[in-house]
C-alpha cells in the first residue's frame, strides 16, 4: 500500500475585494480544507454540475476559518465556522469561484524555480 508524503488538510488563504457603496473593501482570511484526489474532486464536481458553491459545501471538503469578516453573527461579530454561515459566505456573488481558485492553487503542485 502507498500513501503520499504530504497531509491530506491544507490551508488555504483566500483574499478579494467587493463593492461597498462607493468603496473596494478588502476581505482576506484563511480555509482549513481537505486536499482531495483529483478524480474525486472531478466527480464531486460532475455530481453538482460543476457548480462551485455545492462542490465547496459538499462533505468535508472545508471544515474551518480563520480571519473571516465577511458573515456576521447577530452581534455584528465575524460569524464563527458553519455549514450555514459558510453557505452564507459562499453565497456572494462571486466569493465561491474565488474560493474554489484558491483551493485549487493551495492543493495543486506549482512549478518551483
């Protein structure tokens, strides 16, 4: 049996800007995710017809954040890690593909000079 020499969960910084009124203001925070084979992240992604917010939502693929300030609890305090605010998060015009991007760089090899 084989196994690979790196860990199956990843951190992945993700940072964007979205309109606010008249103002770009700048979300930046971190993703614990689980690295997934590339066949399954091709299946998951054929099973919700490659739609980025279900595949993100979908079983364990991000399971917590840090730094988050975008979803807000009751208090107007950044919400803490769940399935409903991360679908809040990933409801924003935009943010999943962002997020999805910068899975795919954080979990994928990259080419060092």
């Amino acid at each position: 049996m084989y196994k690979l020499a790196i860990d199956d969960v990843v951190e992945v910084p993700v940072k964007f800007t979205l309109k606010a009124g008249k103002v770009n203001k700048t979300f930046s925070f971190s993703l614990t995710a689980t690295r997934l084979p590339q066949e399954e992240i091709t299946n998951r992604l054929k099973e919700v017809e490659f739609k980025f917010k279900e595949f993100l939502e979908s079983s364990g693929v991000i399971t917590d954040w840090a730094g988050q300030r975008l979803v807000l609890d009751e208090s107007g305090e950044p919400a803490q890690f769940s399935e409903e605010a991360l679908s809040m998060l990933l409801g924003t015009q935009g943010v999943a593909q962002m997020v999805f991007n910068a899975y795919q760089k954080e979990c994928g090899a990259k080419e060092k000079n």
